[in-house]
C-alpha cells in the first residue's frame, strides 16, 4: 500500500518544478528521503543552494500539488534542505578542490563600489547559510582587511610534504588578501606577471577547505592585469558592478565584453549607488539617473541582479570593518544585498545545472 502511495506522490511531485532551474522536482534529484506514516507524508526537498529566492514558493507548491490530487493526504512535512551545486572544472578542481563555485567580482572602472559589494555579497550568502571564501584579487588596492576589520598575518599549517597558509576569518567568511602580507603603508610595486602569480599562491598555497562559493575581488578595469587575471583564475562566472551614469555603464560593457573574450560567464549585472532615500521622508532620489544598469542587462542579454541605495552609513560601515548586511539590520540597503545574493546564487545554480546532463536520483528513505 505504501509503495503505491509513494509512486503517486513521486508522480505529483514531478510535476513541480524549480521556477529559476526550469524542470521539475523529482529530475533534478530535489527529492530526498520520502516516507508515507499512515495517511502522512514526510520528505525533504534539497536545494541547490541555501540561498534560494524560491525556496517558500518550491515548499508552497509542492503541499499546494498533493493537496490537489492526492486528498486523502492528511499531514504534509516538508523540511527544505540545500546542498550547492558545484561548476565542474578541471583546472578548478586541481587548485581549489574543495571550492565548489569561483566568482568574479569585477567593474569596468574604479569608484562603483566594486569592493563593497563583493565584501557584501560574499557576507550575505555566509549570512544565508552557505560556505563562503573572499580573496582579495586587487592586488594594488587591497582594501578588504578595512572593510571587515581584519587584522594580523595568516598562519602556516606545516605537514610532511607542504606548507600553506590558513585564511583569516570574519563574519563567517574565509579571507586572504596581500594586505594581510605587507605593512599598509607600504605600497604594491608590481608587474601583471607578479601579480597573477600572488594570486595563484593565494588559491593553490592557502588552505580554504569545503567552500560553496569562494569570491575574487577584482582589481577595476579591463588592462593587461585583469586580463591576465581573469585567464587565470578558474572560474564558474563573474559578476558586473556598475553606478547608473553612462560613463559607468559603458566601461561596465568593456568589463563584461573582457569576459566574453576569454569564455567565463557573466552572471549579472548589480547597479550600486542607484538612488538616495531621505532618512526623515523616506523619499527616493535618483542622484546618478536612472535604470543604466537594468538597461544594460537588457542590451548585452545577462542578467540584472538588482540596485543598491546609496548611503553614507555604507561607507561608514566600510571605514569600521562593519558590513551592512550585518549593520544596517531589517532596512532596505540589507533588503536589497540579501536579495541580489539570492538572484546570484540562483544564477550559479543555472549556469551548473545546465553545464551538464542532471542525474535523477529519487531517495525514498527508508
């Protein structure tokens, strides 16, 4: 009787589908551990990330399906797990094994903010439950150790063949940065070549373990140096961040033409600094325009991942080593990150899954 059961529900839930993956429930292998107890029914759903925007409306549709065609259900228990899809890449799994995405942080030029996004973005999805690693990438401006008030020198874990470095944590992320290695006053003389190799040590001479997703933030520009950068760096995407004015908006289209050339996929577009929302009115005001981001994602045929406010308590935040996911707690500034991590996530889980051909695995517990 309860194998019966099963089949019916493995069959109506087969017909909920994951809105950002596009295909359905049982295919992609979401469902885990399913068990009828009487006239209830108990399961997991797995997520691809913990991070999902979707994941009420997924829980939503699958009591909404067995509601509908299977009435005799009593009680449903869906509990909503994740396990984060992983870019496949051989280059990346011989020099970050346990990384399961790499992510490019980039801008066409400097001043947009790029830094504290990344810091942002990377905090939010550590926020949200997921494994998280930051590497400093701007090599000639490092800026991270201020903004998440990091401090001191990495320590060496030694074994009988190797020696590497273990990350500096903060705010549930992994970091490494060439500030960690130089005093702060000391400035970074270096040509592209020595800049590519300190990044290669800072990914294949650091100990980051298990990470779902490990960010680069990138020195700003398309030269010579994120050229090389971007060549060598394995990664699953990157990410563009711009301001709403058209100088912005067209070096952003230089960034993101970079990308393209050397066959890494643009997961989005974040428009920061896109308005400024009075404190004692809470009127919105469109200082640097208006929709240069949205407009550019339509043109180049990526997606927009979202708007950022402009605030002073966001460079403030900065300053103090304060992000604002964790500082400017239930307003909109920590609204609009969370959700824009969420978009990316959802993004990176696209790009993996259609990489490659789902395995269908249907766990029926026991």
């Amino acid at each position: 009787m309860n194998e019966i059961r099963i089949e019916k529900i493995m069959s109506v839930l087969g017909k909920v589908k994951d809105p950002d993956l596009n295909k359905d429930l049982v295919s992609l292998g979401m469902i885990k551990d399913l068990r009828v107890e009487g006239v209830n029914v108990i399961f997991k759903v797995e997520l691809t990330t913990p991070a999902c925007p979707l994941k009420d409306k997924i829980k939503s549709d699958c009591i909404n399906a067995i509601r509908s065609e299977l009435p005799e259900v009593k009680e449903i228990k869906i509990e909503m797990t994740s396990k984060v899809s992983a870019h496949s890449d051989t280059r990346k799994d011989a020099v970050l094994p346990g990384v399961k995405n790499t992510i490019a942080v980039a801008s066409g030029k400097g001043g947009v903010g790029k830094s504290t996004v990344a810091v942002n973005l990377a905090v939010a999805l550590a926020k949200l439950g997921a494994k998280v690693g930051l590497i400093d990438a701007d090599i000639y401006g490092p800026s991270i150790p201020l903004m998440l008030g990091v401090k001191g020198k990495p320590k060496i874990m030694q074994d009988m063949v190797s020696q590497k470095m273990v990350p500096i944590e903060n705010y549930g992320i992994k970091l490494m940065s060439i500030g960690f290695l130089i005093d702060s006053s000391d400035p970074v003389i270096w040509r592209g070549p020595m800049a590519s190799g300190a990044i290669k040590q800072f990914m294949s001479d650091v100990e980051w373990g298990e990470l779902d997703y490990l960010f680069f933030d990138l020195p700003p520009g398309t030269g010579d140096i994120q050229l090389t950068l971007v060549q060598t760096i394995p990664l699953t995407g990157a990410i563009i961040v711009t301001t709403p004015q058209d100088v912005s908006v067209i070096d952003a289209r230089k960034g993101l033409k970079m990308f393209e050339r050397v066959n890494v996929p643009v997961f989005g577009i974040i428009e920061n600094m896109s308005y400024f929302i009075t404190p004692d009115t809470g009127k919105r005001y469109d200082i640097f325009g208006n929709g240069g981001g949205r407009k550019l994602s339509e043109e180049l045929n990526t997606e927009f991942l979202g708007e950022i406010p402009i605030d002073p308590r966001i460079c403030e935040g900065g300053d103090l080593g304060k992000p604002i996911v964790y500082e400017l707690n239930g307003t909109e500034h920590e609204n609009r990150i969370l959700e824009i991590s969420k978009n990316l996530a959802a993004q990176v889980s696209i790009t993996n899954i259609n990489s490659k051909t789902p395995k269908i695995e249907i766990n029926l517990g026991n």
